[in-house]
C-alpha cells in the first residue's frame, strides 16, 4: 500500500494534492491540525498484478487473487470516510455562508422552496443588504425578479400579418389560437381575422376551430401544406391577421424539421411558441431548444393554474432570451388569457396574494357594424381593477423588452 502524507491549508487543497500524486482512487486515513496547517494521510492500494506462466508472460486464464474480506471491508470504510468528509467540507462552506449572511440565506431556501433553481436564488439575492429589514429586502428581490423576465411586445396584433402557433402536443395551441381571435374581432371586427388550420392529424383540432369559427362568424380554411400559405397571403390583403394553427410536435421531431422553412422567405410570417407550465424544467429547456429552428420571436405561457412550483418555470424563462407575451390560468376562452404581466405572475410564483392583469380592449376598436359578438359565449363580466403596486427601482440583470419582428 503506498502512503503518503500531505500538508494543506484546508481540506480542499489536501484533496487535489492527493488527486495529483495519488489519482482519484486514493482514500484518506486520517487528518488532524499540525501549526495551523491540516495534515493528511491517504493510502492507494496498488492494482493486483496478473498471474504469470512459467515462461514469464501473463495468464489471462488464471484465476484472480481471492481478496481478504477484512481488507475488502476497510476499503470500503475508508471509501465512505472519505466522501463524507468531502461533503461536510461542503456544508462547512455553505453554512459559513449561512452566518455571514443570515438573510441571504434565508431568502435563497425561501425560493428553493418555491421551485426556483439553486443558482438563480444565490443571484437575486447577491445585491441584498444585511442591514435592510426582512421586509424592504424581499420587495426588493421580487421587483428584481418581475423587471428580470423577459416579455415581448410584438406589432402584428396591430399591423395585421401572418402568426402561427407551435409547440407540442397538448399544450393548447388552437384554444390560445380561439382566444387570440376573439381579441381581435372585439378589436378589429369580424372581417379582420382568417383562421387557418395545418393540423391534419387531429381531427378534433380542426373541428374545434370550426365550432368556434361558426359561433364568431369567421371561416375556417384547413390547408394541405405550408406551401398553401404563400397563396392565402396574396389574397388575405394589408391589415387582416392570419392566425395559423399547426400540429403539435413532439421535441425530437421539432429538432429536426424546420417548419416553414420552405415558405418563410417567400412570405412575412411571425411564429410564437406555446409553452405550457406544467412541464418541469429539464422538459421545458429541451422544448425551447428543440423548437430554435422555427424561428419563434415570442413565447405564450399557458396553465399557469396547474403549475405545482411556477418558480420553476420562471427559472427556466429567465435563461433564454424569448420574451412572454400572453399567458392563460383557466379554461375560460375570454377571462382566463391575459397579456404578460410579470408583476403577478411573480407573486404567484412566490405564493403571495395577486390579481391577474386585465385584458384591455381598445376603444378605437372596430365599427359598432361588424364588432359586437351577439353570442352568450363570449360575454364578459365587469370586472374588480387590478391592485396597484409601486415598483422600486433596482438594477435588472437582464433585459426585459424585446420588440418582436413583424
């Protein structure tokens, strides 16, 4: 058994000693404190040589050395001592961190607990003063946090164009397309708005378009290719909104095929990816990675009811540069979407009281002959104003706008 002993300034710098000389494999025996230093023991049992034939070459055959149980079991010991003084070397570290910074650390489990990722705490309350009370020090950190998610404010509601919905199955393409329409007839009327299907695999996608084009008094075109689309736009005309509803993908088939690739460069076409709270954060990255070749300017977040731990997703959401335009937290076709509003879904993610933001119809909608809905359906209930709130001014360590292309 070779044995060597170390002296170090602490136990981290006594393992890379004994990772360069000895390798991974070696185990520590012992440590105590000598003048102010730490000195180490470790031992790296040597590997068994091969057996060996008279004629001096190695036996591959022969059969191994049996091991002494006891030596096998001291191994092991010394295995397990030394992970575990590597880890309590660990939470030596964070529990100093602790006791330097007591509210720091307070606030990084507080956010943990409520789904955020380790790293993103440890930056939100890097800019925390320890003098600030509890209560002025949060506030900060959640105005950070609600200025630090990217939203988006995309021109084609107004200028009219062509927008399609991607993502995967189920997320809630076509019912964000339904709502997505009705806001623009209640804005624009009626004739403003051509629906568009490219889902051919789902049967009861389209003819959830259909039920909802009859009741709003707008066709519903289901088109064979994305090839079609280059025709529909010549003839859609300036000014009306082609809302374009696609077949859900799953993450490995978006990854390799670039959908409206073949046309994109033939027509003024803007794709926003719908996302949905629910997944975990391992599922959502590989979404947003997998769905880069549709080129989408813009993200909607839908579900948001049914997210166990909305700071999860929030973390995900602060790591790419996509911004949030719209989200939805019900099945609702009218009450339950709403334009992105970082504010609430802040506190919703820190499990604090809030109001969701109000969908706010212009009043310079369309003319009083083509705007009015005469469906019960769509009828909306007054509703309570919004709680207003003050928003201190903090540095954001991201920027929180970004213009979608049109």
């Amino acid at each position: 058994m070779n044995v060597r002993r170390y002296r170090a300034r602490d136990m981290r710098d006594a393992m890379r000693q004994v990772r360069e000389q000895q390798g991974a494999d070696a185990v520590i025996l012992s440590s105590r404190r000598v003048d102010g230093m730490l000195e180490v023991v470790a031992a790296l049992e040597p590997a068994p040589a091969a057996n060996v034939t008279e004629s001096g070459s190695a036996n591959r055959s022969a059969h191994t050395i049996p091991v002494d149980p006891e030596l096998a079991a001291m191994r092991r010991e010394l295995s397990d001592l030394r992970t575990l003084l590597m880890q309590q070397n660990a939470w030596s570290e964070r529990d100093q961190w602790a006791v330097r910074h007591p509210l720091a650390a307070e606030f990084v489990e507080r956010l943990q607990k409520c789904g955020f990722s380790e790293k993103l705490a440890r930056s939100l309350v890097g800019s925390i003063h320890e003098d600030s009370t509890a209560e002025t020090a949060w506030s900060r950190l959640r105005t950070r946090l609600s200025a630090s998610i990217a939203t988006a404010a995309p021109t084609v509601l107004e200028q009219g164009g062509m927008l399609a919905l991607v993502g995967s199955t189920g997320v809630g393409k076509t019912t964000t397309l339904n709502r997505l329409a009705l806001r623009q007839i209640r804005r624009m009327g009626r004739d403003s708005v051509i629906l568009v299907t490219l889902d051919r695999q789902r049967i009861g996608a389209y003819k959830q378009l259909q039920a909802f084009g009859q009741m709003a008094g707008i066709p519903v075109t289901l088109l064979e290719s994305e090839r079609d689309l280059v025709a529909l736009s010549n003839r859609a005309g300036d000014g009306k909104l082609v809302l374009i509803d696609t077949e859900g993908q799953a993450a490995r088939e978006a990854a390799e095929r670039n959908l409206f690739a073949k046309v994109r460069h033939q027509i003024p076409l803007e794709t926003w990816l719908v996302i949905p709270a629910t997944h975990q954060a391992m599922v959502l990255r590989q979404v947003l990675q997998s769905f880069q070749g549709s080129e989408p300017s813009a993200l909607v977040l839908t579900k948001v009811d049914e997210a166990e731990q909305l700071g999860e997703t929030l973390s995900v959401l602060l790591e790419q540069r996509l911004g949030l335009v719209f989200y939805s937290d019900g099945q609702r076709i009218d009450e339950d979407f709403h334009k992105a509003d970082t504010t609430y879904l802040t506190r919703l993610a820190l499990q604090e009281p809030a109001r969701p933001a109000e969908i706010v119809f212009e009043d310079h909608a369309a003319p009083a002959a083509s705007a009015p809905l005469n469906r019960a359906p769509f009828a909306s209930p007054p509703r309570a104003p919004r709680e207003t709130m003050v928003l201190e001014s903090v540095l954001p360590f991201r920027k929180t706008v970004h213009a979608a292309p049109h």
